[in-house]
C-alpha cells in the first residue's frame, strides 16, 4: 500500500469501512508528514495535532459502532483561515487584525463537521486575501512544495502548499479572482471554483466562492458532496440540488470546446505554458471533442475599472482601522489601496459597472461551446517572496486576466495540471463551463486525467 497520507478519500473510506485502517493511523500518518515537510513549507495555521487525533478517535468509534456520519467520516483535511471555525481567531491573514475567536462555524466548516471530516488546521494566507503570494504581515512566508523558493500562489496559499505535500486528500479555499485556480495550477493540484452559490459562505459578496483542492478530480467530487449541502445563512446559494458527484464518466467525443490563449489583457502567454495548453487542446482533439479558437472578450477597461472599485472598498476598510493596527499591513497593499483617496464617485461607480460588463461578455462568449479551455495563469509560479508575478501595486491584476472573469459570471471553472516547465513547475489548464454545470467540468477535468496519463510523483511524499 501507498504510504498512508498519500491514500485518497475513496480509498480511505472503503479502508474504514473495511476496517483494514483507521482514522487515528491515517490521520498519525499524516501529522507525521505535516512534521516532515511544514518546516520548509508554513502552510498551516492554528496547528493542533492533538485535537485532531481526538476527532480521528470519535470517527473511529462511529465506524467500529457501524455509524459513521458519513462515508467520508475520518478523513483528514483542512480549511483556509477566512472560513470561520467557532472559538478559533480568524485573522485573515494580516497582523492588522484583532484575534477574537469565531462564534460559529463559517458553512463550510459546518458542513465539513457534519460530514465527520477530521480537521487537521487553518491554512495561511495573504493580508485580507488581497493576493496570489504566501505573503503575509501575519503567517509566516508560505512556499510551494515543487520548490520552496517559489510562491505556492495565493490566496488560498496554504492550502496549496498542503494539498501538494500530502497533508490529507480534503483541503478547501475560497475564489474572488483565482484564489483556489491560481495555487492550484501552481501546485500541481485539481482546484475548482465552483458556480456561485453552489457551496454556501459566509459572508458572501460579489464573486466570492470557496472551492475543493485536491489531487485528484474524484478528491474534489466527493468533497464537492460534502460542501455543497445547504445553510440557509448563506441568502445568495443556489437552491438544493442532488448532483451524482461521484458520476465523473464522459466521452469528450462530439464536444463542442473553445479554446482561449489571449485574455484580451495582462501577462502575455508565456511559451511552456502556452505549449503545454495547446498540447492538451490537441489531445481533446484526438479523442474526438472539436476544438476552436475563442477571440479574446475581456478588456483593459474592464479591468481597470474593477481595479478602482475594489480599491476604493479597500481603502474605506483599511481608513476605518486605528493608524498602529492600519500600519501593520502589507506595505504592498497598502501601497495598492492608497490611491483609492484619489478617485471620484464616478469612477467608482463606472468601475463597478465593469463587473456586470465583465460577466455578460464571459457569458456570450462561452456559450456557442460545451467548455472552454485556458492556461489558468499565463506564467508559472514566481519568487516566494514576492507579492505577485510582477510584484508591482500599479500592475496588480495582470496575472489573474484568464481566472477573474469566472467570478464575475459566476461560472465554474477549474484548473488542474497539464504539465512543467524545464524546471520541474506544474503548469495549470483552466477548464470553464456554463453556469450550473459543475459537474460537466468535473467531468471533462475526469477526461483529461485518463488522457493525460500518470503525473509525476508529489514533490515531497
């Protein structure tokens, strides 16, 4: 058998059920890798091994009572810091913050509790969420396990980090511009932003989703069960639906897929991945799906005016905070938002029309084809200590060009690895779907895994 932390949630759950292993072994094996590997990587925050072995050993009870609470019950993961554990401090990544515990369970957590899911840690992130960097005036420096002097990506960073290095097969961040795609492709990972509304959040606003990060689609499927059950606190979800999540069996034959390389903006493509990209284009080609050329449909404008919308919100939060804690964030970000005491209403208000602007365009472009495929981001991963791939306040959106328009148009979108660069860095491919068809994408991410073949190995197992 494959080392014990590198097993996945199918194979865990017929193992307990079975009762060839537990919970408790599974979830010592990986606290065991967590010691080996968290030194270089500081993926985690509010750490507590001993609490988790407590819930591996209420899991085990259940499952030698034959009650699990789930079929997934016992099966170790964590969730991003912003998703609100009750009497855990949710610092959201800045040492602006104040340290007071949660009341309540954000949904997620409830729903990962309901499912009996043993909860390892918090996992870091950036100041506020405000980038795709493990840097933060809060965590220390996270890094990504392929290479632990570049960035694992952000902002869900340390779930990135400790999804790719094997700390349990269920890890969850949350998406506003490519939060959960951008480490995910940057790690080697399957990271699904899922259509809006499908897993409820609190608080939710304009294109914040949490989504599943894994190694593997059917990781991400069945994580998908667990989280998108219903809260009625979240007043933006989707209605309940039953979704065969487990149902991940689907001939790209006859599948109509466009394919973007220009966002219209940003980065240029650079050439492993737009290499990596294509190739995988070819091979749906090969397997019978019909491939076309989609035309750029986002631009400059739209973003730039997204840009000073959330810069002025920013602004008007980090004004609110006493100067000494408003000083302790990022100098970066507070570079970032201080030009927001230079815009009009007017530009305010035309930047947050972008918005609607950005989503009516996504939508009309990608509805002539069953899904798109992208690079999830045009370059591969960058110095882990920078703030992102151009580590410029003035140019702070030129890497998320392929990932941000599918928060805006609320549809699901994917990343997942086709590939790496001479110098061994994943390469992430973007898959959209149509609004509502999560499991479509899942699917076609499915498709790919068996095309693609066998990765290489994790970096740390």
């Amino acid at each position: 058998m494959s080392p014990l932390h590198t097993l996945d949630a199918q194979t865990l759950s017929a193992a307990y059920a079975e009762r060839s292993l537990s919970p408790v072994e599974v979830t010592q094996a990986v606290i065991a890798q967590i010691a080996r590997c968290e030194p270089q990587l500081n993926a985690l925050y509010a750490y507590d091994p001993e609490a988790a072995l407590a819930q591996a050993r209420a899991s085990q009870a259940r499952w030698q009572a034959g009650a699990p609470l789930s079929p997934l019950d016992g099966v170790p993961g964590t969730l991003k810091e912003n998703i609100a554990t009750q009497g855990c401090a949710m610092p959201v990544g800045t040492a602006a913050s104040e340290l007071l515990p949660m009341a309540e369970d954000a949904p997620p957590a409830a729903r990962w509790k309901q499912a009996g899911l043993v909860l390892l840690a918090k996992t870091t992130m950036p100041d506020y969420g405000m980038l795709s960097s493990g840097l933060s005036s809060f965590h220390k420096l996270a890094r990504n396990p392929w290479d632990p002097s570049k960035n694992p990506g952000g902002s869900s960073a340390g779930a990135g980090a400790a999804a790719a290095a094997g700390y349990g097969p269920f890890h969850v961040g949350t998406d506003i511009g490519g939060s959960v795609r951008l480490p995910a492709g940057w790690c080697g990972l399957v990271g699904l932003k899922p259509s809006a509304g499908r897993i409820p959040i609190k608080p939710p606003y304009t294109g914040r989703v949490a989504g599943p990060m894994t190694r593997s689609v059917r990781d991400s499927a069945w994580l998908m069960g667990v989280l998108s059950q219903p809260d009625w606190r979240d007043a933006t979800s989707l209605p309940p639906q039953a979704i065969a999540w487990q149902q991940l069996e689907r001939d790209p034959k006859g599948l109509r897929i466009g394919l973007l390389m220009d966002a219209g903006w940003g980065l240029d493509v650079e050439p492993e991945t737009r290499s990596a990209v294509l190739a995988t284009a070819r091979a749906f080609e090969a397997a019978g799906a019909s491939v076309e050329p989609l035309a750029p449909f986002s631009t400059r404008a739209m973003a730039d005016g997204m840009d000073r919308f959330w810069r002025m919100r920013s602004y008007l939060d980090m004004q609110a905070l006493p100067e000494a804690r408003r000083n302790k964030v990022l100098p970066y970000i507070r570079d970032w938002v201080a030009t927001g005491a230079t815009l009009s209403a007017a530009e305010v208000f035309t930047g947050y029309s972008q918005i609607a602007a950005l989503r009516d365009a996504a939508v009309a472009a990608c509805q002539p084809f069953d899904f798109v495929l992208s690079p999830t981001s045009p370059v591969p991963s960058y110095a882990a200590e920078w703030a992102s791939p151009t580590n410029d306040p003035a140019l702070p959106f030129e890497h998320i060009a392929f990932t941000l328009p599918h928060n805006m148009s609320e549809q699901p979108a994917l990343s997942i690895n086709c590939g790496f660069t001479a110098a061994g860095l994943p390469i992430g491919l973007q898959i959209i779907g149509r609004r509502f068809d999560d499991l479509g994408v899942l699917q076609l991410a499915a498709a790919w895994e068996q095309l693609r073949g066998p990765q290489r190995a994790w970096p740390m197992d």
